[in-house]
C-alpha cells in the first residue's frame, strides 16, 4: 500500500495501519524541551501527579533560549530545570552546549523513521533527516512524560519536488525562503510537507535542516525530506518518498535560475529576490538560529569576510559548542573576528528576543534566523530581514543589502 | 458548554505568537505576569479593556510562531473566555485545550467588535447579532480533554489517553 512517509512512521508507532485525517493513539521515541518550555512542562507533570519520566533515557532538556541567564527570575527556571534533570536522571544540556535542535541532531538522540516530540515548533527540523517529528507545547509534553504516548491527527501531506541545480550563491535559505513565498504563512497550516527532487538530494544534512527548519513558517506540522542521497555516521533505514502516495497536492519547482531570496519585516513569507532590495540599508547583522548557524554557514560568512572589516555590528552564534570547536581548529573563527564578528553563547538569545542583540526603535537588522514577526527580535518597532548567511555577511560589509557575487 | 460575552475582533490574519505575547516576556511561571502583557504589540490597551468573561475573535491562522503555551495561558489568564478564529494554528490550537481555553474555528464569521457573542460548543453553532455560523467540530479526543477542563486534569483522572 503506498503511504506517505507521516502515514507510514505514525502507522508503526500507532501499531495499526492509519491514513490522513485519523486520530491516532503514537508511542513516542523521544522528546526535548528547551527553558522557553521545560519550566510550564515539569509543572504540568507534577500537576498531573508524575513522580518518574516514562524513560529517563528519551527525555532531553536544554537550556539554551535565554543562556547564560540574563537575570535572576530566568537563573530560576534554569535552575528548576537542573534540579528536575538530575532527580529524574535525564540528560540536560547546560549553558553553551547548543540549541536544541543542532544537539537533538548531533547526538543522533533523533534517527529516520523516529517520532518525535520537541516542545518547541522548530522541531520540523528533524524532518530533515527522515524522522516525523513535530513541535508541541508544554503541557503535552508533560503528557509524553507521564504516560510515553501522546494523541496525533494524521496529517495530509504536500510533496515539493525541488528540482534543477542549485546556482551559485544560492543556498538551502534561499530555496526554502522561496518555498515560504510560494506556499505562505497559512499554506500547509495541519499538514505535512515532503520534499524531494534532485536539488535536495545532493544537498548535506546541514542543508536539509535548513529546508525542514522552516516548513514550520508555512503554518506545516512536519517537514520530511526524502533521505535518498543523505549520510548519516550510522547506519539507517531509508524514508523514501513514495510518488504514488495520497498527496493533498504535489508541486514541482525548478530552481536552477532562483536569485537569493529576503524576507522582509515583518512576516516570513514576504519574500522577494534579493535584486528587489539591493540598496537598503543595515544597522546590524546577525547569523545564528537553528536555521542557519552551522559548519558551513560559518564557512560561507567566513569566506565573504575574509580580509574585510564589517561596517555594522555582526553577531555569530554558533548552533552549537562542537560546531564552535571545529571552527575554531579550522581558523573560522579567527577569520569572522578578524572582520569585527562578535561571538556570542550558542543559543537562540537574540532570534526569539530574549535577550542579547536586541535591536533599537526604527533600526533594521539582517539576520541568517526564520522569522521575523513584529517584536521578534525584542523590539517591535525594529525591522528584520532574513536571508542566507552568505548575503547577511555581505550586508554586514556594506552597510546595507548587496549581492554578495558583487561585494 | 455554552458561553456569551463581549466579543474583541481583530479581524487580522496570521497573527502571531509573538504578538499575543512577546517572547521576552515568556520566560517565567507567573502567569499573572503574561497577563499584563497580552497581545500589548497589536493593542496596547487590550489588557486593560478586556473583562472577565469576553471574548477574541480574530482571522485565520491565529497563534502562528511558536510553540510557547504562554499564549493560550496570557489570554485566559487575561479573562479571555473563549477564542474565535477563521482557523488556527495547529501548536496553539492543542496548547489552548490543553490549558481548557475554549478555542472555536468558524471559517465564515462576520463577528462585529463589542457585540455579544455566544457559542454553542455541542451543536458547533457562533453566535451573534442575530447571525449564525457554523463551527468546525472538534475530534472527541480533544472534546474530552476540553470536558475534562484541560489535559493535566485528564491524565491525572485517567492515567493515559483513552482511545
């Protein structure tokens, strides 16, 4: 019988054959959840009379939206979140470990074909590696505590087919920020998206976190990318798209002569090619999130800066202390700051506005992150502009928006 | 469930969460805290003109963005009763019912600001100013989670989802 990837993961952890729009009774894998969330779910799992988590060993906390603590009431939160760690014996990532969604990855605490529950809604990001994993709130993560289960309706799903080769200078942020316009804020609001096409398939891990990543900004509950032509350091069974499958909708892009793609204040899915904005002045850059602060982001921004000064203030958070390491041994790091890069705790701070690189009244930002909501970045008579690493490190070099081939 | 009140429109789509309540505000437990601040980017007065007991009603997509369950919890904590949306936002959807906010789809609504307004959670009915209209109909799992007055009470009462 030919399913969609959701349908065929939610049908094994369901233990009976389900099709979209079914109410399904999971068995959970795993869950996460960061110090924007943990707090209101341990309260929620008291609440609910829980004494012990339903396995210590799938249960993932990390601290990382407002780390180091900014002040004494979040230090408070931070500390209910240890104290709940280590009475349960479950794994936390303290200060400085990463974001969450980098860590959930790297530490392959999340596989193919896994279902998994992050208390955050860019755990999409999983899709990517070919697990059905979605973002919940609090107190039905406290659910999954308690019990190991939680309740799902089968989504309908969307195939994209990302087509062409990638052009020069156009990376993963572009294509999705381009998919994000196309299918907008509301355009798969329930339902599961699957990519696929010869574009992704010669695209990294790293790459393909982008893509998943930001499937949440078009309302999509899941974001599964075809793992044909991933590698993973261990071995895995294959979440293949099956064309043949009930898709709500099937659409094809050809990408091979897309420009990089800027979202512009104050919505993601108001997008246009990067040829539109030239000119526009910044007044600070920033490259981190769980969208775009890996490995090659980092190479990419390093790169572009390489021998140049930055003319606005550019903070750099890398998604994660073991990406920092690796680009500190490479010279990365030496190179960002050479330029005039700040380096800043890996965490999610300044994308979600918690605090650090909150920007002033009427001043515009540039930023590598995935949304830009009125207030996102604390301050909601600031602008924010998303786009690649590549053309947020350009703009930080010139004080306002350039094709980063023309720097 | 039946309930009436004041409905405050926004007739706005995709209004984020974020705007219901600023993430800078959300790292804490107290929720009377939330409540000053409730959707204070979109109107800066709602918090102190919404009465106990009222009504939101607002486009489609409400409660996009995160995950953050401060925004369902802002709102009731705020006296929100219920909210009516042309749709929603699945994470908010979930988090407001499991918080035992009331949260009503009526895709055709044409609710005027400051009328009373009534839903009829059993017939899936909206109504006000003489009008009425149809509500999408929740699954029974989350009936149950609602009739429970939220997911804490449910899986303290039942120890596990019933299927």
């Amino acid at each position: 019988m030919s399913q969609t990837i959701s349908e065929r993961i939610i049908s094994k952890h369901a233990n009976q054959a389900v099709s979209a729009g079914d109410i399904a009774i999971v068995d959970v894998d795993a869950v996460m959840a960061t110090d924007a969330t943990a707090p209101f779910a341990i309260k929620a799992f008291k609440e609910m009379g829980g004494e012990k988590v339903w396995n210590k060993e799938k249960v993932f906390l990390v601290i990382d939206h407002a780390s180091p603590a900014p002040n004494e009431r979040v230090a408070n939160l931070h500390k209910l979140m240890r104290n709940f760690a280590k009475e349960q014996g479950i794994k936390l990532y303290d200060v400085g470990a990463g974001i969450c969604h980098q860590l959930m990855v790297e530490n392959a605490h999340v596989r193919p074909g896994d279902l998994f529950l992050g208390a955050d809604s860019h755990t999409p990001t999983y899709g990517s590696l070919g697990s059905f994993a979605v973002g919940v709130g609090s107190t039905d993560l406290a659910g999954v505590l308690l019990t190991g289960k939680t309740w799902l309706k089968v989504p309908k799903s969307i195939l994209i087919n990302i087509e062409g080769e990638i052009p020069a200078g156009v990376s993963a942020k572009d294509i999705i920020l381009f998919l994000v316009e196309k299918m907008g804020a509301e355009g798969a609001v329930y339902e599961a998206i699957e990519l696929s096409g010869s574009a992704v398939e010669s695209m990294t891990l790293a790459s393909r976190m982008v893509l998943s990543n930001m499937v949440a900004e078009m309302g999509a509950k899941a974001g599964l990318v075809n793992t044909k032509g991933l590698k993973l350091d261990y071995p895995f069974e294959h979440q293949l798209v099956d064309p043949n499958a009930n898709y709500r909708e099937i659409f094809t892009y050809d990408i091979s002569n897309i420009r990089p793609q800027i979202a512009q204040p104050h919505a993601p899915d108001n997008v246009l090619p990067i040829d539109k904005i030239i000119g526009k002045k910044v007044d600070a850059a920033f490259i981190g999130s769980c969208t775009n602060s890996r490995l090659e982001d980092l190479h990419i921004a390093a790169e572009i800066l390489r021998g140049r000064k930055v003319a606005v203030r550019l903070l750099i958070a890398p998604a994660s202390k073991a990406i920092f390491d690796t680009a500190l041994q490479d010279g990365t790091i030496q190179t960002l700051t050479e330029a005039g890069a700040t380096f800043i705790t890996s965490g999610c701070g300044p994308c979600v506005g918690t605090h650090l690189g909150v920007p002033g009244d009427d001043e515009v930002v540039i930023s590598s992150t995935n949304r830009n909501f009125q207030g996102r970045m604390g301050n909601p008579r600031a602008g924010v502009f998303l786009a690649s690493p590549a053309v947020v490190a350009a703009a930080a070099v010139a004080g306002e928006i350039i094709d980063p081939e023309k720097l | 469930m039946n309930i009436t009140g004041k409905a405050h429109v926004y007739l706005v789509d995709n209004i984020d969460t974020d705007r219901i309540i600023p993430g800078k505000y959300t790292k804490t437990l107290d929720i009377s805290s939330l409540a000053e601040h409730v959707l204070e980017d979109l109107d800066p007065d709602f918090s102190t003109t919404v009465r106990n007991g009222d009504l939101l009603v607002a486009g489609s997509n409400f409660g996009c963005g995160s995950s953050r369950e401060q925004a369902p919890i802002a709102l009731k904590a705020a006296g929100v009763s219920a909210v009516v949306a042309k749709s929603f936002a699945r994470i908010f959807f979930r988090n407001a019912i499991n918080i035992g906010l009331l949260v009503i789809e009526a895709p055709e609504h044409q609710i005027q600001n400051g009328a009373s307004l009534s839903i009829d959670l059993e017939n899936g009915l909206v109504e006000s100013d003489g009008q009425t209209w149809a509500a999408t109909k929740m699954p029974q799992v989350m009936m149950d989670i609602l009739n429970a007055g939220g997911l804490v009470n449910l899986l303290k009462k039942d120890g596990g989802y019933n299927k």
